[in-house]
C-alpha cells in the first residue's frame, strides 16, 4: 500500500485498510502493533514522555517488571526509535533513558488508552466477574 494511501487511512481509521493485503507489510504492521502494544511497552513510553528517567527509577515506578524484563523492553523500544539511551562516564555509570520524538508522538495516543482504561477498569472488572459467573 502506498504511504499516502496509509496516510489517509490514519484519518479514517479502517484496521483492514492499515493491515495491508501484502504478507510482509502485514508481518511488519502486527510487529509494531505488538511493540507498541506490549504492557511494558505501554507503560514505559508513557513514564518517559515526562521527562529522562534512570533505569532505577523506571524500575521502582513499574511494579511487577522483572530488571530482565525492563532491560529487554526498553532494548526494543531503544531499536524501533522509541527511546533513547545516553551513558555518562561516572563512577558508577550513569544512564538515562529518553523518549524520541517518535516515542513522543506515540505518547499521547498511549496516554489516551491508559485514561480510558482507568475510567473504564470498574466496569470492566465487572463484566469479567459476570461473564466467568455465566460460565460455571
């Protein structure tokens, strides 16, 4: 699909048009989506929009995440332009991680589901809570 095809497709969003019809450019898509998809992802992108964080901090304002776990997610995020890493020779080194301005464009949509999912997560809970109850 030609980028200005994309293009017009990001103004009306249509999944099936984004996806593509060519096997590789839809291998491609699912990738990103799957990046920029992730939990981890989702929540580092957004942590970093506020500002240069060290490892550490990320760490302590992710709980649940694994140091392997941040390390891996924010390699990834560092390989698709997503963030930045800048290393200070101290003693011990110093790193900070930074989104890029492709990371920032990312923000506010990821910034958008999270409020969504904050208002909608009562509701939610609810409904998982009735349907399993329909289930047994």
């Amino acid at each position: 699909m030609a980028l200005e095809d994309r293009m017009s497709s990001i103004h009306e969003p249509r999944m099936h048009a984004m996806c593509g019809h060519d096997p590789m450019e839809a291998e491609l898509f699912r990738s990103v989506l799957t990046r920029i998809g992730d939990k981890w992802s989702v929540m580092l992108v957004g942590m970093l929009h506020e500002g240069p964080l060290r490892f550490t901090e990320l760490k302590n304002m992710t709980p649940g995440i694994s140091g392997r776990m941040l390390t891996h997610t924010l390699r990834q995020l560092e390989r698709d332009g997503l963030v930045e890493r800048e290393i200070f020779a101290e003693v011990p080194p110093r790193v900070v991680y930074r989104s890029t301005p492709l990371g920032k464009s990312l923000a506010g949509p990821v910034l958008a589901i999270a409020a969504w999912a904050s208002v909608h997560q009562e509701e939610i809970i609810a409904n998982r809570e009735r349907y399993d109850a329909s289930e047994d």
